[in-house]
C-alpha cells in the first residue's frame, strides 16, 4: 500500500459499539465516523435477504450471548488498535428482523480508501467469527434451523 503523509497521526476512536434489537442506520454509523483528518468512509450493511443455500427464507430471529456487547467492543478495539483508522462505529442487531432489515453495519474513516476498506473487512470478518450471536432462520416452507450456533 502506498504512504502518504498525513498531518495528524490516526484518532484511532470507537465511536460506536452495539449489540440490541433498535433497527441499525447505515448512513447514520457513517455520519457518526466523520472526521477532518478523513479522505474516505467506508461501510457495509449486512442485510437479510430472501433466501439461503436455494431455500425462501421468510424472516429470521438473532440470539446473543449476554456476552455479546463485551465481546464486540474487544473486538473493535483489536482492530482499531492494529489499524490507521480515524474512527469506527459498529452495530449489530437482536431479535426478530424481516427480509431487508440491516442486521449488521460497520461505518470506518481513514484519510485514505485502502486503510478504510482493509480495517471495514477486518471488521467484519471478525465480528462475523467471534461475536456470540447466533441466526434462526424461518423458512417459507414453515421450517427452521440455526446457523452458526454451538
């Protein structure tokens, strides 16, 4: 990746961590993230959509640990702390969610793309492989299962 000089060193702040059932506002993650020092916001929406492995899926329902909010935060700050971020906000959501609601948003702002998209991926490569929320699904054809859980 190619350096360029910045004029202050990255804020490297966690703005945002969350871990409940209020609907998640991508746009509103990025607001959050804004900063002078930043050339780029980068965020993902992690959405539900109407299907998995060739089946309809109707809805679905996410389960937490209790453990869950302490969980993400350490996360966050792993990798804020590993990356040249200016700021970070990340939310994911509990409970039932319809087919089109943001499950999962991630919100980085670094002076240059290539930090942002690297510490957003991270993010939520990470979230993804050790926050303790696990998925049950609900099937059109009026059965269930759950992904990822122990």
């Amino acid at each position: 990746m190619e350096s360029f000089a910045r004029l202050t060193a990255p804020a490297r702040r966690v703005v945002r961590t969350t871990v409940g059932p209020e609907p998640l506002d991508v746009a509103e993650h990025a607001a959050l993230v804004g900063d002078r020092a930043a050339g780029a916001v980068v965020t993902f929406a992690g959405v539900v959509r109407d299907h998995d492995h060739g089946r309809s899926v109707r809805a679905l329902e996410y389960q937490g640990h209790p453990s869950a909010p302490g969980v993400l935060r350490d996360v966050v700050a792993e990798v804020v702390a590993g990356s040249e971020v200016d700021a970070v906000a990340v939310g994911h959501r509990v409970g039932p969610l319809a087919v089109g609601d943001v499950a999962f948003a991630v919100a980085v702002s670094a002076a240059h793309r290539a930090e942002a998209f690297a510490a957003c991926a991270r993010l939520v490569d990470e979230v993804k492989d050790r926050l303790p929320v696990w998925k049950h699904q609900h099937f059109a054809d009026g059965t269930s299962e759950w992904v990822a859980c122990p």
